[in-house]
C-alpha cells in the first residue's frame, strides 16, 4: 500500500502518517494483529493450563468406547459403540426434534395467527388468550409441565389405553406397530414417485395454459388425489406386503413396535405451542400490514374471497413474514437443547452433558457443540433467505 | 520425594533454630487465606452427604469435609462457601478453579484421577450402586430386571455401571437418563420408570423423599464399587496434603477415642503421644502443613472426628438411616476399611 502511495508521481505528496488512507490501512492491521494475538493467547492459556492440570486434549476421544446406553436412537447403538457415533446419535436426535417442530409449529402458528383475525369475538379472543399466556411462560416450565403431565396422567404399561390402528400409549411412550417390508412392496414408492412427478407437470401444464387462454384447472386438487390414491392402488394390487409387529406387554414393558417416548412428546408439545404463539403473531402481523386497498381492489375485480387471501394477501404477506419466521425456526432448533431437563437424548444431553462428564475434554466439546448449531441454524437461515428473496417484492 | 523435601526442609530449619518449621507452599492455600473462606463445591441436595437443612445450613459427611479444613485453617468451620452443582457440572467447576475442593459424592476412579486433572485425597463413604423398586412389582433380585425402564441421573459412573451390568448379565433396559435429582425422583415416583439407580448411600436418602417410602425397596445386589472422596485440582499437591491430613486426622481421632467432647481434656492431660502429636502439643505437624500446629484440635473441637460425622449424618439415628456397623465403612479396627495413615 505505501508503495503504490509512493510511485505515484506526486508534486506535493504528504508524509505517511498525514495520509488518511495510509493511516486507516494501519490502524485496522494493528486492529487485526491485537484480535489475533489475543486469540493466541486464550488459546495458548489454555493449552497450557490443560498441560500442567495433565488433562488430556485433542479429539482421539471420539474413536473411544462410550460404554453408556442412549434411550432413544434413530441409528443402531450400543454401551460398545464409540463416542463419535453417540455424538451422531444425539446429533440425528436434535435434527429429528427440531425438522418434526418446526413444521408443527407452522401449521399451528398460522391456523392461530389467522384465526386471531377471525371475524368470530370468541375466535378471536381465545387465539388472543392462548398467544399470551404460551410466549409468556418460560419455555422450561411448560417442558416440564407437559412431561410431568404425560407421565402422571397417562397409565402405566399395565394399563396401556389402546387407540385406534393397534397404537398403544402409556406413561412409557407412545408404541406404534412396526412394519417389516416384504417383497413386492418397493411397487408402492417408486408408484409415489412417479405420482410426484406427474401432479408438478401437471401444474405447471395448468399454470401455462391459465396464462395462455386464462381458463383454470384444479390442479393442486387433482395432484393431491393422485399423490394419495395411486400409491394405495399399488399397495392393494400387489397384495398389501407388508407384516406389522404389534407391541405387546412382556416382562416390565411393551415389546415389539415403534416407541415414541414420553420425553420426545413433552418436549415436541412444548416446542411447538410456544413458538406457535410467535408464529401467530408473526403472521398476523403480516397479514395485517398488506393494506386494506388490496382486498378491496381484489374483490371490486371479482375474486373469491379464497381466491383473495392465496393469491392476494398471502404473497404480499409472505415477504414481510419470513424474516421473522426465520428467527423463530431458529430459535425452536436451538431451545431443543433444553431437552436435558426431561432426559430427551439431543446433541447437547448426549455430547455436551455424558460425553462431557466422562472424558472431562470440555474445551473441545463445547466446541464442537457450537460448531454443529452454527451450521445447523446458518443452514436453516440459508434456506429461508433463498426462500425470501423468491417471495419477495419484484419490483419493475 | 514430596514428603521427604517436606522433612528434609523441616528438619534443616529446625536445626537451623528459625523458630518455625518451614511449610511447602500452596497457591490455593494462599488465595484462600486471602480471600477468608474455602470454595467448596458440594451437591444440590443429597441427603446425608451434602444438603441445606431447614435452617438453610449445609449438612452431610461431604460438607464435614469442607468445614473440617476450614477449621483446620481458620479455626472456625463456617467460612466455607458452598457451591451447590449438578453431577454435569461439577467437575468443570474444580478444573476451572471455581472450587477449590469437589466433595460431592464422587466416585474415584482412574479416569478421574488420570484424565480430568484431578487428586483424591481419600474416601470418606465407601459406596456401592444399587437399585430401588416399587415393592407391588414383586422383583426380589436386579436379575429379574430384563426389559425394565431405568431412571438414572446423567454425567455419572452410574450410568456407566448399569450399561455395564445389563450388558454383562445379557438384559435389556430403556434407560430414561435426566439431569439434575430432584427431576429423576419426581419421574421415578410418577412411574416413568420400574428402577430407579444410583448408589446405595444415595437410594437410602432419596427414598426418605418419596411420598411414601414403605413402598419402595432397594435390591441386594451391589453392582459396583464406588469409593467416594473429595478431589482437588492436580499440580498443587500441598493443597491435596491438607485435605488429604485433614481427612485423615478426623479418622485418627477417631481411632484413639479423640471427640469433640473430650479433646480440651485428652489436650491438657493426655499423655499418649499419638494424642499430643495429633492435637499440636508436641511437634509441628500443622505448621509443616503450612497451618497451625493446632490445626487438628480445631477439626476435632469443632467438626468432630469421623465417627461423630458419621453418626450425626448418615447414621442409624438419622433418617438417611445407613447403619455402620459391619459395613466397608466401620474402622478397620471393627472389620471395614476405614483406616488412617498415621498423623505423624
């Protein structure tokens, strides 16, 4: 830089440090070296500090023998299995939580968020109550009350209540049959598939000939009814090949099926009503600032009241709500960390609490805890900025 | 070789007539002195080891512990400032010097020892993990627990154990791990759980909580050895020392009829040099320390020998209840494995 300041054939050149660009390039690299040392130092401290209390470091740990047992896993694992795959385990469980939550609160968040501006007084005012009182107590407690709840009120396994389609809950979890696929059955999703496929070329077949010749096809109906019908079609003809495992009650608890336990359901039900109540309010903030014009102008133009909030309001809300939605998908990923507190067995109960205790290398855990929420919520900020900028405003 | 230096260096300065054994010196040692009180990082309630009572005081064999050096420094057992801690995080709160001693019912093993940076000065409750049972499941042995949901708390040897013992006797089990104590209880008892594990010591004290106890029944079998002790950070090994004398001198009093009651009297009168070495009256084994040579009179004056802790915290007359006699934790005199090296 002070190079290219001196080669400049300058009649009048002012010293060094009386340049303002010059000087600006200086301080910002002292700036730099200061962060840099200073990080070095942490760092350095810490190694040092970690050597001579002879705690071990590194992440050789990862390879070793976890020798505990994880109640709820998504992937096969055992006491024998290594502390890397706990860490996936825990890792695939915080993913799992989270993906199922974010969609549940969604769908509630915007059934509360539209009905809050229902015309119905009682609609209105109970949507009212309910965002107030769920945003307003601590996420923790309402785990706590929904998990307490579960396990004080649902019998035991003894007493397991049946539901319908041999689903059967008690204070253990939720058991649903577990299916074992025969052959024949890959029939029914590739059919799946293919009916995908087809009900998007049918839409955008729709799309185009509305714009064509302005004349309109129930598309998202008919795609609906071929996504559904068709694989059950399948699945009938090729003789329905598929045996369930029902659970059944041996020895201290049901056997056999699929269980949800009660920590998962506690914790889900708390994700989802509490950032429902953000959500709704998110939503209803965004439906009522697209101005009272566009409804009008849609309506003096003809359209359907439905027609009005898909394709008038909607889109224009969409832009002012996914910004905000997007803090709120965030914020449920990470509040799934509290799942500690029921004993779910997410990222941070796994890695950050037992793997943590037993290897006692809490720099590099905690570190790597960090890192895996980083990259999951720049993922999901990723994902949503994409999303936004396609519902956002094209101006002309 | 520590002791040796420890001696030696006595020894040249009490020729050398400075007047005062030289003590080694300790940072921790001295940051505590200076800050008037003893970190001590104690659980958040187990009762018998470490918990506030009614009056909001810290009680149990644990919390003797801490007050026993704080004695042994300060002459007076209440400047101790207890840091209450989750299993999770307990060992993280000594490694970062937030305590100073972790007495909170841990288990020494080598990890710990080796891996964590960490010192066991001794064993104060020699333990072992067992399992509660509601008595209407009709189970009279933890072989009978094929398929069981098991509630323990999380970050501990425990856990560990029982993966380590379903897995060696080929049973299953859904373990339902949770933080903190007070949540794992609450499960077990809501029925969450047909188990509830942790170590004996700890089942005798949690059971007193339940709403109704008779219900409730610990198993016979024993499946691990859990030696309990505090710990201090490895690299100052005089503070290790105190604690470790400490400890050992409470066990000693013990052992030659020295209590609380009589230790003004055995001081004055006794002629039993185990006796005058212990209380300060001939040598200089407190300043060796780098304390008071009436270092161990005050634990005794004031915090009372092991037995007397013992007594007064997890013994028959309490209601944590873990009768003594004929157990690991009786004197070695009487067949357990409490034992003392000598105080000399």
């Amino acid at each position: 830089m002070a190079t290219d300041v001196k080669d400049e054939p300058q009649p009048v050149r002012p010293n060094i440090w009386n340049d303002a660009r010059a000087r600006a390039v200086f301080l910002q690299i002292i700036m730099v070296i200061l962060v840099v040392a200073g990080f070095a130092y942490i760092a350095d401290n810490a190694i040092t500090n970690l050597r001579r209390l002879n705690i071990s470091t590194g992440f050789g740990f990862l390879g070793t023998t976890a020798s505990f047992d994880i109640g709820f896993t998504l992937i096969s694992y055992s006491a024998a299995s290594t502390y890397g795959r706990a860490f996936l385990v825990g890792l695939l469980n915080t993913l799992f939580i989270s993906s199922i939550g974010v969609v549940l609160a969604t769908i509630l968040g915007f059934t509360v968020g539209v009905l809050r501006l229902s015309n119905n007084w009682l609609i209105s005012k109970l949507m009212g109550a309910y965002v107030e009182i769920m945003r307003n107590i601590p996420l923790l407690l309402q785990i706590f009350f929904w998990y307490f709840v579960i396990i004080n009120t649902v019998p035991g396994p003894r007493g397991s209540l049946a539901l319908p389609l041999g689903v059967m809950l008690n204070n253990r979890g939720l058991y649903s049959p577990d299916p074992t696929f025969l052959p024949g059955f890959s029939a029914t999703p590739i059919v799946l598939i293919l009916a995908i496929i087809g009900s998007i070329i049918l839409h955008r077949w729709s799309r185009k000939r509305q714009e064509a010749t302005g004349q309109h096809f129930p598309s998202i109906l008919t795609g609906l009814g071929m996504i559904v019908c068709l694989p059950v079609i399948a699945f009938l003809v090729t003789g329905k090949p598929v045996s369930w495992t029902f659970p059944e009650l041996r020895g201290f608890n049901l056997q056999g099926g699929v269980q949800l336990p009660p920590e998962f359901v506690a914790l889900l039900m708390a994700l989802v009503i509490y950032s429902s109540a953000f959500i709704g309010e998110i939503v209803r903030a965004g439906i009522l600032a697209v101005s009272k014009g566009q409804t009008e102008a849609a309506y003096s133009l003809g359209l359907k009241p439905s027609f009005t909030l898909r394709l008038v309001i909607i889109p224009q809300a969409l832009r002012i709500i996914v910004p905000p939605l997007t803090s709120q998908y965030l914020n449920l990923t990470k509040n799934s960390s509290l799942a500690a507190a029921v004993g779910y067995p997410d990222l941070v109960h796994i890695f950050a609490g037992t793997t943590l205790n037993q290897t006692g290398q809490a720099i590099e855990i905690i570190f790597i805890t960090m890192m895996v929420y980083l990259t999951i919520s720049l993922s999901i900020s990723a994902f949503m900025n994409w999303y936004n900028q396609r519902v956002a405003l094209v101006e002309r | 070789m520590k002791k040796l230096n420890i001696l030696a260096a006595g020894a040249a300065f009490t020729f050398a007539a400075v007047g005062a054994a030289q003590a080694q010196t300790s940072p921790t040692l001295e940051a505590t002195k200076q800050r008037g009180q003893v970190n001590c990082i104690v659980s958040e309630a187990t009762a018998g080891f470490s918990s506030p009572d009614d009056k909001g005081v810290w009680r149990g064999i644990d919390v003797d512990v801490c007050r026993a050096v704080s004695s042994a420094i300060f002459g007076s057992p209440d400047k101790v400032k207890f840091i209450p801690t989750t299993s999770k995080v307990r060992f993280t709160a000594l490694q970062s010097g937030e305590g100073d001693i972790l007495s909170r019912n841990t288990t020494w093993t080598l990890v710990r020892d080796v891996n964590l940076g960490f010192e066991f000065t001794g064993v104060t409750f020699y333990d072992g993990q067992g399992f509660m049972v509601r008595k209407s499941l009709g189970v009279k042995s933890a072989k009978e627990l094929d398929g069981a949901s098991v509630c323990v708390s999380t970050g501990t040897t425990t856990e560990l154990n029982l993966a380590d013992y379903f897995r060696a006797n080929n049973m299953k089990y859904n373990g339902v791990v949770i933080e903190g104590a007070d949540a794992i209880i609450k499960a077990y008892e809501s029925g969450r759980c047909d188990v509830y594990t942790t170590d004996k010591s700890g089942l005798a004290g949690d059971r007193t909580k339940l709403s109704a106890p008779d219900e409730h029944m610990i198993l016979p079998e024993t499946i691990s050895k859990e030696p309990l002790g505090p710990s201090v950070r490895h690299g100052d090994q005089a503070w290790g020392d105190i604690v470790r004398w400490v400890q050992y001198a409470m066990i000693e009093a013990e052992e030659y009829g020295v209590t609380s009651a009589n230790v003004d009297d055995l001081k004055a009168n006794s002629t039993n040099p185990v006796h005058r070495r212990l209380l300060g009256v001939e040598g200089d084994l407190g300043k060796m320390l780098g304390l008071s040579n009436d270092w161990a009179y005050n634990v005794i004056k004031q915090v009372g020998n092991y037995g007397e802790s013992y007594e007064r915290n997890v013994g028959p007359s309490t209601r944590v209840n873990i009768p003594r006699e004929g157990s690991p934790n009786a004197l070695w005199t009487k067949g357990g494995l409490i034992y003392a090296i000598p105080v000399r």
